[in-house]
C-alpha cells in the first residue's frame, strides 16, 4: 500500500513539471499507474521557479508575503 502511495506522488511530481513536454500525457500516467516499472526522475518542477529542486533534496527555504486585510462591517 505505501509503495503504491509514493508511485503516486511520483507521478504526481511528474505532471508538474515546468516545462510542458516534460510532463507526461494522460495515457503515459496510466500505464505508469498500472505497471511496475522505474519511474523517470522529475525535472524542474513547476511551482519551485528558479530554484534547482529535486524529490531528493532537503533544501529549506521561506518566503515573506505581503497580505491586506479587510474587515466588512454591516451598516
């Protein structure tokens, strides 16, 4: 059960990678869903722009967001 958890993530990380042709199309996601074969490491994936991340890596980092709040009251 767990193996097949982390083949999903795997794949999942796969369909997110940043560069479309990289990514795999549906048909390819369900053989890879339905065999036992190696999977292909991710590329970049899409949502670490600019940073050289990999499921492997332990790098930690943080960011600052600037948000607004808005109190609506009723007259």
């Amino acid at each position: 059960m767990q193996s097949e958890i982390l083949r999903c993530l795997h794949i999942s990380f796969l369909c997110l990678q940043q560069h479309h042709n990289d990514r795999p199309n549906m048909s390819c996601v369900v053989i890879m869903l339905h065999s036992e074969s190696s999977l292909p490491e991710p590329k970049e994936l899409g949502f670490f722009v600019g940073k050289k991340s990999t499921l492997s890596s332990k790098n930690e980092s943080s960011s600052t967001n600037e948000i607004t709040v808005t109190m609506l009251e009723a007259r």
